[in-house]
C-alpha cells in the first residue's frame, strides 16, 4: 500500500471535502461506505501534520429550507443543516486545531457545490503556497467532482485519492473520474500510484 508519507511534498495541501455525518450511513443523505474514507483520510491527515503540510476541510452549511432540499427547488433530502448534528464533521476524523475550515451551501438563492464556489479558497491556497492538491471527501460525483474541475480550472495541480472517496451511485462515480482525468487531474490510489488510463 502506498504511504502518503511518501508521497506528500512542499508545495502540497490535503482538502478534505465535506466528511460530515448526514453524508455517512446513518445520516440524512447517506453516502454507501461513506464513513470507510475517514480511516484512510486519518493517515492522510497524520502524514501532512508531520510534513507541515496545510490541511483543509470543507462543509456543506445549509440553511433551513435551503433551495437544494426537496419541497425547496432542489433534489436532495435536506441535509447538513447549520449547526444540526448531522452537519458535524465525522467524528472520527481527528482534525488537527490549525485545519483550515471551509463553509459553504450558506447561499440562498444558489447550490455551491464546490469548495472554491464563493469562499475565497484559491486565494487562501495562493497566500499558503499551495500549489498542488490531494483530494478525498464525499461525494465523488458530486462536491469532490466540482471541486476539482475548479482547482484543475484555476490551475492547481490535483490527485484525487481514489481510497479516500465514495459516489452517491456507482456509474456517477465512473462518469466523475472520467470527467476528472480530461481536466487534468490524476487518480491515484493506494495500491497502485496511478489508475491505468482507459
Ligand atoms: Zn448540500
């Protein structure tokens, strides 16, 4: 298995997209294996600590009625509701106090399905010296998916670890990697370095 310790370098960042409760089994818009990603990410999280790598973490932070909910204009049960329970971020994802925390879904009249729709992040990333990111999070073919065409489109360099990520349906997970490879990003897993190319 490869060793993030070994993969992480200067210049690097860990974004870890919306690891909340409502999104793992159990929760209001559970995701199948959805809490499977947070022992994987946990070793992540340690390597980057110990490399001084800077780690952030995004949330999905939805008014009430927000016009993503069904009833609401949009198609999702409702889900991660500021400051409900199920908006928290997993449990067991230890995140180190100096994680960089980012909130969006507060918009609402719009979705931001992305961690760098409206939140600054590009800069925040740019100010880090950030120039390359490894992503995991949920959902795969939906904010890990937008997020990384956004980074890709913004410049940054992404590997998306493949472990440390779950679809909400298994063929938006195949048609997101596809659409995440044409931007440029490159689709590592732990067992192989990189997913052969179809
Ligand atoms: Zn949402």
């Amino acid at each position: 298995m490869r060793d993030p310790n070994d993969l992480l370098e200067e210049g690097d960042g860990l974004l870890l997209v919306d690891v909340q409760k409502d999104f793992c089994p159990g929760g209001a818009l559970p995701i199948e294996e959805g809490d499977e990603i947070v022992p994987v990410l946990s070793k992540w999280i340690k390597a980057a600590q110990a490399k001084r790598i800077p780690i952030y973490a995004s949330r999905d932070w939805h008014p009430l009625q927000h016009m993503s909910f069904e009833g609401h204009g949009g198609k999702w049960p409702p889900h991660c509701i500021q400051d409900t329970d199920g908006a928290a971020f997993h449990p067991e994802l230890k995140l180190p106090d100096n994680t960089v925390k980012i909130t969006k879904g507060v918009r609402f009249d719009q979705d931001q399905n992305s961690a760098f729709d409206q939140t600054g992040l590009a800069e925040q990333l740019t100010r880090d010296n950030v120039k390359r990111l490894w992503v995991g999070g949920l959902a795969l073919d939906v904010c890990v998916l937008t997020t990384v065409l956004d980074a890709r489109r913004l410049g940054f360099e992404v590997h998306v670890i493949l472990e440390a990520t779950r679809p909400v349906t298994p063929e938006g997970g195949e048609e997101a990697i596809q659409k995440m490879r044409e931007a440029g990003a490159t689709i590592v897993s732990e067992s192989l370095q990189q997913m052969p190319k179809r």
